[in-house]
C-alpha cells in the first residue's frame, strides 16, 4: 500500500542524507566536464576575437616551439599561449618586461579550471616598446663584449673584391656601384637579400656568413671587404639589422664589415657590432675605397720626392766639391817653387861641372908634365935598385917545402882510410847489383836475380839465397850454380 507523501517530503531547506529529485525541478546536476564544456563554449562564443594590451611575464618557450606567457598590468593578469604556428611568425623575440599588444580569442583550460588568452599574434605596444626591447637587447649583447672597440679591425686600404649584402632593386646598390666606379673601380660581388619585413634578418645573416665562409681561391672570389647596406626609413623598416641573429652574424665575421643601414640619424644594433659605420651606403662606398686620381697623385708626388732625395745628395756634393776646388791653388802655384829650386839645381850643376872640369885639366896638366923619359927612367933605375938588394934565404923554400909535405901525408893518410878496398884486405867482402851499386840490406839483395862479390883478390858472380818455408829444410843448389862463398 503505497504512502501518502507529507509537506516534509517537499521541504527543500532541509539537506537530506542522499539527494533526491523533486517533481518540476529542471536543475539536474551536470558533471564538471559538462560544466567545464559550457563555459568554454560560452567563453569563446563571448569573446572570439579580443586585443589585450599588456606586460609580458614568466615569458617561456617550450621543447615542442609552443610560447607559454602572461599577460598583466596593475590590477589583473591573465595567461597566455602562443602555438608554434604562430610563433614561427613573430617578428621579434618575447621577453619579460615587453609591454605589446596579444590579438587571439579567450578561451578556459578546464584541466586547471583557469581561462587563458590563445594568441595568435604579439606585436610591441608602440614605438616606445619598441625602443625598450632595443636598449634591452643592446644592454645585453654589449655586456657579451659584442661591441667592444678591441674588437675593431682596420678595413683594407685597397680592396681587391668587394662583397655587398643589400636588396639588388634598390638605389642603394647604384648608388654604392656609382661611387666605386667614381672613386676606384674595384670587383664587386652583390649577395641579394630582403632588408624589410619577415625572413630579412635571416637572410642578412646566412648572406654574411655565406660569405666568411668562401674560398680564397674558390670559384665565386671571396671578399676583402663587406658592405651590409640599407636605405632609410623607420624603426620597424629598420628592425631586421637589429635582431640577434644579425649582430651576431656581423661581429663574427671573419672579414671586415662596414655597416651603412639608413641614413645619418638611424643607427641599429648592426652599425655597434660592425668594424666601421657609415652614415650612408655612398659614405660607405667612400671608405671602402681611396680615390684613384688622389692616389696616381700621391705616387707622382712620392716619385718626384723620391728623385729629389737622389739627386739632392749630389747636387750638394758637387756643390762642396767646387768650393773645395775652387780653394785649391792653381797648377802654376804648386809648381811654381819647385821650377825655381830646378833651375837653380840646374845652375848649381852646371857650375860644378865646369869647376870639375877645370880641377881635371889642372891636374892632368900637372900629370902630364911629369910624364917625361926623364922620369921613366928613373922610376926604372929605382925599381933594379929594390931588385938587386933583395937576397933569396933558403928557410923560406925549406918551410914552403915543409909544409907541403904535412898536407901531402895527411891526404895520403885519408886516401888509405876511404880506400873501398882496404876492408877487403881485413877479410870483408863488398856486395854489389848489377849495376855496380853497393847493396846495404839483405832486402834489397833479395830483389835483384844476381849479386857480385868482391874479394880483395877478385869478383865472383852469385845469385841471392831465397828464404826458406818454414819447417822444410833447405833443397841443395841446383847444379851448376855457385855457391855464395864459392864451394
């Protein structure tokens, strides 16, 4: 039997133990998923397209490319996701601290119960966040040493090739080409390249390293000098030479880069990493290279200077050598005093010679009035008169006599003692060759086929005895041969 319900089984202000349906009610529970659906649902329908404006914070890129991030300002903050297909299209790099602008839809995430900003597009919040991002990134590669003045290389003086990264459509490359041409001629090779809008930085940086990294002999010839060039225009035109990517590119480059982006007043983080800043690419054309004609000028100049330098040693030497001359007596002077001393040598001679010869006449008159028969005969009576009284002694042939009989028997004496054969009478024998000639070693009477001995009786023919081998005993003479003491 069934049970009449009470007003206490529709009294709704009493929780009960176990949840129970009431007649009419249409507030059935849903799950928290189906919750969770509804808001999404109702978030997105709500707010399909919005633009926040914010500051970045707890900026975080993840392994998969996808861009985690919040969004905030002084009362609220809200967190933010970029995917990877839209972060391959940023025009520059997210960081902490950028105030920009998020373009997406809002959207919850119902594994946190949290809503959340899908963004699809981030751009900087004006120039002025433009200008923060750049003094951040500045402040940053410049504590890395990537401007540092050290780090400056001096471009070559004449640059055999020139490497040009720029636009090939532009008038910066003209303008570059026409001032080359007007200054030095010179090689140059173009990389072309976008300088505005997305891939420009890229591209600037593989043009510059493309080029670092060319042969020297390779066939595209590698540059001595490189232009990074661009025309002017704003900040953002002008973004690309500011990325990372770009700076980098320049500061390591292994070739000296003159940097010319935009005109006098632009300056971009390239122009601080370059090792020359041009205020405009023709100013950079300019600095590559000298001016010819200054140069052919220069060379003449030197030339002529160079000929001066040569020739001006010699015009002062002939100059000190004519004013030496010019000090230099005459040939008259110098000789002058010795002609007088040789004539008066000449007079002295001539004067003494005619007193020589007057001496010799006076004495040969004198000689020759001595000369008579007169005095002949009496010089040859005094000469018989020394004659006769001269007396011939004896003792003097005796002692004449004397001594020549000593020198006689000394050298009879002498004659017996190198007498060759007075040994022979002693009983020694006189050994000879062939030729006569006196042997004085048993090795020199081995070498001859017959020997003479002579006695003090006579000669007598032998030939030399051979030495024999050593334990044999010596063979008899063959017959018929002398025996060496003639058995």
């Amino acid at each position: 039997m069934a049970r009449t319900p009470t007003n206490d089984d529709f009294d709704m202000d009493r929780p009960g133990l176990v949840a129970r349906g009431t007649p009419g009610d249409n507030a059935a529970a849903v799950s928290v998923s189906e919750i969770s659906s509804l808001l999404k649902r109702t978030v997105e329908d709500r707010f399909g397209f919005v633009r926040l404006r914010g500051e970045l914070s707890g900026v975080k890129r993840a392994a998969s490319g996808h861009l985690y991030c919040c969004l905030k300002d002084e009362k609220a903050v809200i967190d933010g996701v970029m995917w990877r297909g839209s972060t391959d299209r940023l025009a520059f790099a997210p960081d902490d601290g950028l105030e920009v602008i998020a373009s997406g839809k809002i959207t919850t995430y119902p594994g946190r119960s949290k809503y959340q900003i899908v963004i699809e597009s981030l751009e900087l919040a004006g120039e002025g966040a433009l200008l923060a991002l750049l003094e951040k990134t500045k402040a940053r590669l410049e504590a890395e040493g990537l401007f540092a003045a050290e780090r400056k290389r001096a471009p070559p003086f004449l640059p055999h090739t020139i490497g040009v990264v720029t636009s090939p459509t532009g008038a910066v490359i003209r303008d570059i080409l026409h001032r080359l041409a007007d200054r030095f001629p010179s090689r140059v090779v173009v990389w072309p390249v976008l300088v505005q809008g997305k891939g420009a930085a890229d591209q600037v940086a593989g043009a510059i390293r493309g080029f670092g990294a060319l042969e020297v002999n390779g066939p595209v010839p590698k540059p001595d000098l490189l232009i990074v060039a661009r025309g002017g225009g704003s900040i953002e035109d002008l973004w690309g030479f500011n990325e990372e990517t770009v700076v980098r590119a320049v500061a390591e480059s292994p070739i000296p880069v003159i940097s010319a982006v935009g005109h006098e007043t632009d300056t971009t983080l390239a122009d601080y990493a370059a090792d020359r800043r041009a205020p405009t690419p023709t100013a950079a054309a300019e600095m590559a290279v000298p001016v010819r004609s200054e140069l052919v000028t220069a060379l003449e100049s030197f030339g002529l200077r160079k000929k001066r330098a040569i020739a001006r040693p010699v015009e002062i030497g002939r100059e000190r050598l004519q004013a030496r001359a010019d000090r230099l007596p005459g040939p008259d002077a110098v000789l002058q005093p010795f002609s007088q001393q040789l004539d008066e040598l000449a007079d002295r001679a001539r004067a003494a010679l005619r007193e020589k010869a007057g001496g010799g006449r006076e004495r040969l008159a004198r000689q020759s009035g001595r000369l008579g028969p007169a005095m002949l005969q009496r010089s040859i009576r005094q000469s018989r008169e020394r004659l006769g009284a001269a007396r011939l002694r004896p003792s003097l042939l005796n002692d004449r006599l004397s001594r020549a009989r000593e020198r006689h028997a000394g050298l009879a004496r002498l004659l017996v003692s190198v007498n060759p054969k007075a040994p022979l009478e002693r009983g020694f024998v006189l050994v000879s060759d062939p030729d006569g000639a006196p042997v004085r070693s048993r090795k020199t009477a081995a070498s001859h086929g017959s020997l003479t001995l002579s006695f003090a009786d006579g000669s007598l023919p032998v030939a030399p005895l051979r030495a024999a081998p050593r334990k044999r005993r010596p063979s008899p003479p063959p017959s018929g041969q002398d025996d060496l003491f003639g058995g």
